[in-house]
C-alpha cells in the first residue's frame, strides 16, 4: 500500500500527503486511464483522461470520486458491483458515487466526464493566481458577479442601476453561471440581487432589438431562448437557494418555483403583472404556483398581478422564511454556510429523489409557456404595453 500511495503521490501532486480515501480513488483514477474508451468523442475523452493526470492542484475526495464514477459509466454503464460492506468505506464511496449515476446514458456521463475536468483545468489555472481562502470571483460576466466560498456559489444580479432587470445577455450569462455552478465543487448554489432590488424581471427594452427577419424572428428567437433559460433551473442538480434581498417581479419571481429554498428580506415584494403586459406566465409558475398556494391565490398573482409582501408569500408557500432587513444578510449567510458542510452527494441525491417524478412535466410546462408567450409578444396588447413603459408613460 505504501508504493501505491508513494506512486499515487508522484503522480498527482509531488508535497501532497494523501488520506486513506485519495489513496484509493487515485489508482482507480489511473487505472481506469487505461480503459476501454467510448468510440464517439474518443479524442475529447482520452485528451480529458490525460489532462487529469497533468492537474497542478489535489481537486480533493468529493470530484475524485466524480470523476471515477463518470469514468465507470460512461465506459460501463450503470453500476454493475455489489455493494461493498459498511466498513470497506473507500470501496464503498465509490460504489456509492458510481451508483448514484443510476441510468444515466453512457454518452451523458462521457460528456459531464470531459466537462468535469474541463472545468478543474480552468480553476486550477485560476485558482493558482487567487489568494486562498479569499472570495474568489469565478469569471468574468458582464451583469451577474460569481463568486465561490466555503462551498457556496454565489450569483448575484448585478445591473442595479436598471434594479437587475434581465437583458438578453444576462439571461446567457445566468444560464452560463448556473452550468458552471452545477459542475464546480461547491456545495449548493445561491441566486441573489445587488442593490435594492432582487430583480425587475425581463428587460423591457429586450424586444426593442428587432433582427432582420422581423418581430415573428424576435418573438420565435425570445422563446427559445426562455425555454433554455427555464430549462437550466429545472436541471440543475444541487440545491439551489434564492436570497431574495428586494423587491422581485416577473420571471425573477416565477422561477422561484424552482428553487429548492428562497430566503426573502421583509423588504422584499413578489409581483408577477403578467395581464397587465398583455403576457402570460412563464417560469413554469402555471405548473408550480397552483401546486405551492393553491390555485385561488396562485389565480391572483398570475391573472390579477396582485403583489405580494414577503411575509404574504412565506404564508402562501413560495418564501420559506422571512428576515428583517437589518439582519437578513448576517442570519441567511450563516445559515447557508452550515448548510453547505452537510454531505454533498447526499443533498444532491435527495434533490434528485425530491424533483425527478417533476421533471418531464416541468419540461412540458415550461415548452407549453414559452409557446403561448410567443404568440403574446405579437400581440397588441402586449406591443402597447412594452411602449408605454419604455416612453415612460406607466410604470407598474
Ligand atoms: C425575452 C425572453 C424572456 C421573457 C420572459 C418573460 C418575462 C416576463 C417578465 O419578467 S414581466 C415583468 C417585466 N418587468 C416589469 O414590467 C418591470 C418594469 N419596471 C418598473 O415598473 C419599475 O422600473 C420598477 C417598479 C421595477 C421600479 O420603479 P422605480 O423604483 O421607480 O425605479 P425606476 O423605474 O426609476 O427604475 C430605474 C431604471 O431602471 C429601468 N428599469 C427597471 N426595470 C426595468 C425593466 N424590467 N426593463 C427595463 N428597464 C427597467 C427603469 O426604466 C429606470 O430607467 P431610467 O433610469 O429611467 O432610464
């Protein structure tokens, strides 16, 4: 065991002194760089299986054991061992890794395989610039900052000035955000605005860009792109948690629905005025809002744009706890950082139990919204509506 460990070390990070369980991971890690590869994207997979053993930085257990599970299935499938016994732990967490996989297809698996390292080539480039420990922004975006500490990601809106409304870009640049995030190695994800709003929804200016091929090009462009947009928090497979610092309206409030925590200031306010712009609701809130408050009350937000305050909507089940203002950020942190210490597969997989029976109906729900919207967006009352407010003539 000795040589192995010694080997192991070598190979991996010369100074490393290596625990039990990185002993074990890493010869699987290396034997497996041996293995039988996938015939489709066999360059990316082997270039990935490569680039793993030039790692500058120990990713540490938890990707360790990512990597050797997403290895295992995507050259044999779903897990195929038995069990090891309750004190063969080092076998035991990778049987437990691997099998948390469940069917996941191979091709998937070699895809999230090749991300994986993807994305630990990067930070391990990054991080070696960082200072430790500091509050390390991830990448560069334009309207969103990223940050990761003690196991949180952190995504904060960040057009205060425009109260964090959602240009086109920024709705790419989350859905790049929350990608990184559900591959990096932190522990849950937390969504949030900077300044006094959490967000103000959709740019009303976005339909103002029209393309070449008209506003029908805009609106089918727009809906596919809400559609992916919705898509990615429907997928997203750790916790993710809205701190929810202001006032939220529209899509930042629909969206809501599929988060797995929302933390709200008392100062905050949840509007969704969809009649009001001549829209409908997306965000798949026609699916979740019914289901969370009951669909009388989900009736008044969606239909009537009736507003509601925090403490309104932590009794109707959207907020799961209200904080006064001069605390809310010193309590939700707190909270958050003993939330993120607790077993990381174990969060991910319970998430996973909690939501799959959602899914594919979500999936449905979310396809069904961005059609209709489509249509509503070449509708007068929604053109008058969108004028109105950009020349300043109503405000909501
Ligand atoms: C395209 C793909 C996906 C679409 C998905 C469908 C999504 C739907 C929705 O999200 S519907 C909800 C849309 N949001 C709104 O209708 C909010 C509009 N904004 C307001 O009513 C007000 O600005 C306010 C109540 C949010 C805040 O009012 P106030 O406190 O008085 O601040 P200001 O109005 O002065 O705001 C400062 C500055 O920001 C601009 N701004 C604020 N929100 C938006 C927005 N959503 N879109 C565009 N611009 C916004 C506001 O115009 C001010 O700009 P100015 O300083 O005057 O240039």
């Amino acid at each position: 065991m000795a040589g192995v460990a010694g080997r192991l070390a070598r190979n991996w990070c010369r100074s490393a002194v290596l625990s039990p369980l990185q002993v074990f991971s890493f010869p699987s890690l290396q034997l497996h760089l041996s293995g039988t590869a996938m015939r489709a994207s066999q360059d990316d997979f082997e270039n990935a299986m490569n680039q793993v053993k030039l790692l500058k930085k120990d990713p540490g257990n938890e990707v360790k054991l990512k990597l050797y599970a997403l290895y295992k299935q995507a050259t044999e499938g779903p897990c195929n061992m038995p069990k090891p016994g309750v004190f063969d732990f080092i076998n035991k967490a990778k049987w437990d890794a691997w099998n948390a996989l469940g069917s996941l297809p191979k091709e998937t698996a070699r895809q999230n395989y090749v991300d994986l390292v993807s994305s630990l080539s990067s930070s391990s480039e990054s991080s070696s610039q960082g200072k430790p420990g500091a509050d390390r922004e991830q990448q560069e975006y334009e309207n969103l900052v990223v940050t990761s500490e003690d196991g949180i990601t952190k995504i904060m809106f960040n057009r205060p000035t425009r109260k964090n409304a959602i240009s086109t870009q920024m709705y790419q640049e989350i859905m790049l955000a929350l990608k990184a995030a559900s591959k990096d190695d932190s522990t849950i994800t937390v969504v949030t605005g900077n300044g006094d709003y959490y967000s103000s929804g959709n740019d009303l200016a976005n339909f103002t860009d029209i393309p070449p091929g008209g506003v029908e090009e805009k609106a089918k462009q727009s809906a596919i792109m809400l559609r992916d947009f919705v898509d990615t928090f429907i997928d997203f497979p750790k916790p993710l948690i809205a701190v929810v610092n202001g006032p939220a309206v529209g899509i930042s409030v629909t969206t809501l629905g599929l988060f797995d925590a929302v933390y709200a200031s008392d100062k905050a306010t949840f509007h969704t005025p969809f009649s009001h712009l001549g829209l409908s609701p997306e965000g798949c809130a026609s699916y979740t809002f019914p289901k969370i408050m009951g669909p009388a009350k989900a009736t008044e937000m969606l239909i009537f744009g009736k507003k509601l305050t925090a403490r309104e909507a932590c009794a109707q089940g959207l907020v799961t706890e209200v904080f006064p203002d001069s605390t809310f950020q010193k309590e939700v942190w707190t909270r958050l950082k003993a939330y993120s210490k607790l077993p990381q597969n174990s969060m991910r997989i319970s998430k996973q139990v909690i939501r799959k029976i959602e899914k594919e109906k979500l999936h449905a729900v979310n396809a069904e919204e961005s059609s209709v919207l489509q249509k509503r967006w070449l509708s007068d009352e929604c053109m008058n509506a969108t004028m109105n407010f950009l020349s300043k003539r109503s405000k909501l």
